[in-house]
C-alpha cells in the first residue's frame, strides 16, 4: 500500500505499540490532536490516555519523565513538537540520557526515542525550521538518526524503539506528505547505523541524509542526463554512529566526494564525514571533498532569503559540475 | 505549616525499640562515612570533589526509613546517606569515590553520579534538580503498572530555582503521581543566601501551585522527618498523590571540600552545629530509658568497622584499565532493563 512518510510514522507507532505494552509516547498534543502534524493520530483511540498522554508545555519534563521511564523497562516515544524546541530538552538529553549507563557502570539502559520534526522549506521561520542534528551527532550514547523515505521512517522508528539506548529520531516535516511508497504489509526494521546506496554510479558520490536526499537525487538525475555524469548517491540514514564502511567505500569508489545536507555549513555532518575521508581514503581522491549546505544565517523567513539560505537540485547541479570539472 | 513531631509514649512494643536503634546506627554510619570520606580528601586518597552531607543525615535516614524495596530513589549530590539507607554496599560506594573499577559506575564518573539501580538509587547529574523530571518519569511507570512502589526525589533550595523542578512538580501534580519531593534548605546554593534565592522562607509554600500540600519540618531533627515521612509516604503510596517536604537544615562543611565557606558566619555554623541530629537523637533515646553510653560505644565499634573494611575494600580494589573508558556507552542489542549486563560495544552499532 502507498503511503506518505507521515503515515509511515504512524503506522511504526500503532504497531510497535501493540506489540509491546511497554511502549507509550508522550509529548505536547499527541493525544486528543494526535499530534501538531497527526504522527500519533489514533493512538489515543486505540491504546487509550494511559499510554498515549498529552504534557504541559515542559520540554525538560516530557525527556527526563521518559527517562525516569525507560530505566524501569518501559520504552517511551517522547515527541518534541518541533525539533527547534529540542534546545529546551537539551540537558536531559545530552547529560541524562546520554551518559546515564556509563555512570551507572553498565548497569542501566534507556530505551527512549525522542521524535523531533525538523527541517526548513516549509515557511517556518527561524523557530520552526531547524536541523539541530550535529547539536546531538557528537555526544557519546545518544544514537541519531535522520530516515528520508517511508520505508526508512518506519523501519528505522521501529529499530529506535526497539533499540536500548536513548536514540533522537529527526523526522523532516517538507517529507511528510510530500512522498509516498509502497509498504510491505507486516513487521519490518531498517537497521540503524546503516547507510544506503540509493543510486549507483562511478564519476562522483554525493552522501547525504534526510531532507536533501530527495534533491540529490533529482541533481543526480540532471546531470546524467545533460552531462553524462554518473552520481552515486548514498543516503546516511543514521548520523551516529556514521556508518564509516559505506563512506569510504563510495569515497574508494569514485575519488570525488560532495557531502549534501539542509543542516548549517559549519559544524554539519559534512565535516565529520570530509575528515573520516581524508584520514583514511585520502590517496583515492581526485579532488577536494566540497559540501553543499545550509548558509551560516538562521533559517529566515521571508522567500527569498530562505531560497537564498538552503540548499536546492540547482546549487547541488553547480556543486556537481564544479567538482565533476576539477 | 510546620508541624511538630509527635511525642512518642515509652510503653512501644519491642520492634519500634529496634527500629529506632537501626535508625541510630545508620545516622552514626552516614556521618562517620562523610567524615571519613573528607579525611580521605585531605589525604589525596579520593580525587575529584566531594560534597559532604554531614550535619543533614537525620534527613536521608528519615525520608528512606519508610520505603520498600522497588520504590525509586534520586539523591542530590549530598546524599552519600540515601546509598547507604537503600543497601549499596560502602565498599562499592568507597570504591567510587577512589575512581576505582569496583565503583558504580567502574570509574567513569567521581562521587554520587553513579548511581545503583539495582538499590533503587538513580544517579544524579550536576545539573541540579535535573533529576526531578526522572523520578516523576519513574512514578508515571508505577502507575501505568499499576506497581504500588513510589518515587523520591530530594533537591536543595538551590536547585529549587531550575525550570526542571517546577516542570516535574506541575506534571506529577497534574496526573496525581506517587513522588515524593524533599527539599534538603541548608540555606546556602554554594556561596548564594537563600535570600538571594528566593523571596519566600519556605520552598514547601509552592507545593499549593502544584496542586499538592507542602510540609516544612526541622531536617537536623530525625523524629520530626520520620514523623512526616512515615505518614505522608504511606498516602503517596495510597495514591492520594505528590507531596512536598521541606527539612530546614545547614551543611557543616563547604559546598566542596575546596571550599572553605567562608562566606558563612562562623556563630551561624556554631548555632547550627548545636542542633546537630545525633546527640538529639541520643538525648531522645537516654530519655526512653536507654543505656546510651553503653550503645554509642557498641554502634561507633560497628560502624567503625563497617567504615574500615569499606576503605580496605576501596583501597584494596584495582584501578580500571584505560581502555574501559570505550564500556559501558552504549547498551548491547537486547539490553533493556536496569540490570543487564556490562556492555563492550563502544562504537554504537547495532
């Protein structure tokens, strides 16, 4: 059956809920509502107020009463209504949750999924566009993952929820309804800490994740047939842990490597993954690694400043050309 | 409110007899733990900070007193006593504080951030008040289970001013969860006065904004906690929801052992240290008729020991080696309860 990544979203959520009874989520307006963009529509119905509970405005709260809940066995999806709202979790997240089993002597686990909607493209302005992702990519315990397809959104939630570790799962909200997939009927995962190849290709890779995946596929497909240029495209799926084989594998493969994400310039995944090349494929490359990214300016809100801010199929087409040509 | 604590009869049948002795002897254990633990520190032996709580045992001993097993418990970074009160072993917690491998957390964090989930004893973070937010999260469990167990969470006035308090006691008020909050006032956030802190006298006047009462009592006062805590944790425990306790108190010590607090004044110390705990719990038990020289003696002699074969094990216990500084980060596939075991992964997979 076709389904939007939105509904992929849900569908991970009603079935992991009923296969396991520990499992509940927890947030600002998921009940009633079902949530600001309907990713826990009817699971209030279903599974009633015990296990699907609206929260008072508390960010802190909705992390650490998660927490508190996944030491003692449960496995709570804890939703942030906007991932820009994250920073307001930020300590429970990176000092609580990320370092609870390392001072508890591997005597603890917590199994909690925090969702957070992300992304800019939407007219979102500055408080409703962000990719806060690399705040979180460098913090030892926490897993982060970042699906670009339905298929990816729902396996890999399942794969979090099932996971033992805090794990951050940034959902892009431009993706939400704007594509759709054919979904097997049942159970399926998609492993996290796994990245795929989504178009093969032997001039040039371009790694990616999330929300840009889709342009850079659309970029690829241009310059194949304009300029006869063969991209791979390889799609992160989880930022940590990085998946070092599959980029240095696509980096032996085609020597020039352009790293794409919405997510700011400085300080993006693009130079994490720029350095684990160069420090371990540097004698296949032909040419710099480069990196199409967001502008270093918050994301704003008039049209042409946000055009001007993120990434697009057209600066990726010139980035591509640029390093095809080197 | 505060209330006094209720005048107990001599004619109590034998088990509270005991009990009050066992109350006795762990207040005794706490403080000579805490003063050996600063001994230690003066000797280079413990490394790191160390936060001693002495002079606020009666508090730790009387909120831990009532609980049962499974009930969950986030200390502040002064309740060396609540490890203790939930059955860790001292040697373990001694361990800890040397960064040995035997600690809780195996050397990876200094003092009470390793916590003992398999004691009910959540570890703390820094970040105080932080985890307030847990132990609510724990209580939501509870209920969701249907367990009869409740949660505790102590706090000082200093972290009282964090979003993260409030946060949690809004939301424990609003689904009537069993958490039981206590306030450790020792007057003091580090260097700040509680004047500074806040514009009212007690932390306990919030609780009405949460929907739940507040109760102030003496901290340095064992009988006046118990009589609280024995009374208002059943309720919770009956699922009459949260409550607040407030135990007004004074540290004898800096914030850390670094510091010399010379911010205080030394006659406020004096007046405080007067209304030390133990012997007013001594006075309470000469007055019902024991023979409280005779069982000082026999209680310092085991607590003595229990505190010696603590350091011998601490002293005796290897350092970690450097490579377990990759353990323990992320859980294995398959762990999801507070007692699986140590995990090797280090890179996160799987």
């Amino acid at each position: 059956m076709e389904v939007t990544y939105i509904k992929a979203i849900n569908s991970a959520l009603h079935e992991e809920m009923r296969r396991d009874e520990n499992v509940f989520v927890m947030g600002e307006d998921v009940a009633d509502l079902g949530g600001a963009f309907k990713a826990t529509e009817g699971l209030l119905d279903a599974f009633g107020e015990e296990r699907v509970i609206d929260t008072p405005i508390s960010e802190a709260l909705i992390v650490g009463a998660g927490i508190g809940a996944a030491v003692l066995g449960m496995r709570p999806v804890v939703e942030m209504q906007f991932a820009d709202f994250i920073s307001c979790a930020f300590d429970q997240i990176v000092n609580m949750a990320a370092t609870l089993r390392y001072r508890h002597g591997g005597k603890a686990a917590c199994p909690l999924v925090i969702r957070a909607p992300s992304g800019a493209g939407v007219h979102g302005a500055l408080f409703h566009s962000q990719n806060p992702e690399a705040w979180f990519t460098r913090v030892p315990g926490l897993k982060v993952v970042a699906p670009a397809t339905p298929y990816d959104a729902k396996g890999i939630l399942k794969s979090a929820i099932r996971d033992g570790n805090p794990v951050v799962y940034f959902e892009h909200k431009r993706l939400y309804r704007s594509i759709k997939e054919d979904l097997p009927e049942g159970d399926f995962t998609v492993p996290i800490g796994v990245a795929e190849i989504r178009k093969e290709g032997g001039d040039l890779s371009i790694i990616t994740y999330g929300g840009t995946l889709g342009q850079s596929l659309d970029a690829a497909r241009i310059v194949e047939k304009e300029d006869g240029l063969a991209v791979e495209v390889l799609d992160l799926r989880t930022l940590l842990p990085l998946d070092r084989e599959a980029i240095l594998a696509t980096a032996r493969k085609t020597g020039k490597v352009l790293v794409v994400h919405e997510d700011r310039l400085t300080g993006g995944i693009g130079g994490e993954v720029s350095a684990i090349i160069m420090e371990n494929a540097f004698e296949f490359l032909d040419g710099p690694v480069r990196r199409v990214a967001a502008a270093d300016a918050h994301v704003a809100f008039s049209p042409p400043l946000e055009d001007f801010i993120l990434p697009s199929t057209n600066k990726i087409v010139d980035a591509i050309r640029s390093l095809a040509a080197y | 409110m505060p209330e006094t604590n209720v005048a107990r009869g001599v004619a109590e049948p034998a088990p509270r007899v005991e009990y009050e002795l066992q109350l006795y002897y762990w207040m005794k254990l706490i403080r000579a733990f805490e003063e050996r633990v600063s001994r230690l520190h003066r000797q280079n032996k413990i490394l790191g900070g160390v936060y001693s709580g002495a002079g606020q045992e009666a508090i730790v001993t009387g909120i831990c007193a009532p609980l049962h097993d499974g009930d969950f418990v986030a200390p502040l970074h002064r309740d060396m006593g609540v490890f203790i009160m939930r059955g860790v072993d001292p040697g373990r917690l001694m361990a800890q504080l040397m960064g040995k491998g035997t600690g809780l957390s195996r050397g990876k964090d200094s003092f009470l951030h390793g916590g003992d989930l398999e004691h009910g004893v959540f570890g703390s973070t820094s970040m105080l008040g932080s985890s307030l937010p847990v132990a609510v999260g724990a209580a939501l469990k509870f209920k969701m289970k249907k367990n009869p167990n409740v949660a505790v969470a102590f706090f000082g006035e200093g972290a009282a001013s964090r979003g993260d308090v409030h946060e949690a006691m809004n939301f424990a008020g609003v689904h009537k969860l069993r958490v039981v909050f206590v306030c450790e006032n020792n007057r003091y956030a580090y260097s700040t006065p509680l004047e500074k802190q806040m514009a009212i006298e007690d932390v306990a006047d919030r609780a009405v904004a949460y929907g739940f009462k507040g109760y102030v009592c003496s901290g340095n006062d064992l009988l006046a906690v118990l009589e609280l805590s024995e009374r208002l944790i059943a309720k919770t425990r009956a699922g009459e929801g949260p409550v607040l306790i407030e135990c007004k108190t004074y540290r004898y010590r800096g914030h850390s052992e670094h510091d010399a607090a010379l911010y205080r004044d030394k006659e406020e110390l004096i007046e405080w240290q007067s209304r030390d705990p133990i012997p007013r719990f001594e006075f309470y038990l000469e007055k019902k008729g024991h023979e409280i020289k005779s069982i000082r003696e026999q209680i310092d002699e085991r607590v003595n020991k229990t505190v010696q074969a603590a350091v011998d094990f601490a002293e005796s216990s290897p350092l970690p080696e450097s490579q377990e500084a990759l353990e323990d980060i992320y859980a294995p596939p398959g762990a999801s309860t507070s007692t699986n075991t140590h995990g090797t992964s280090s890179n996160g997979s799987g």
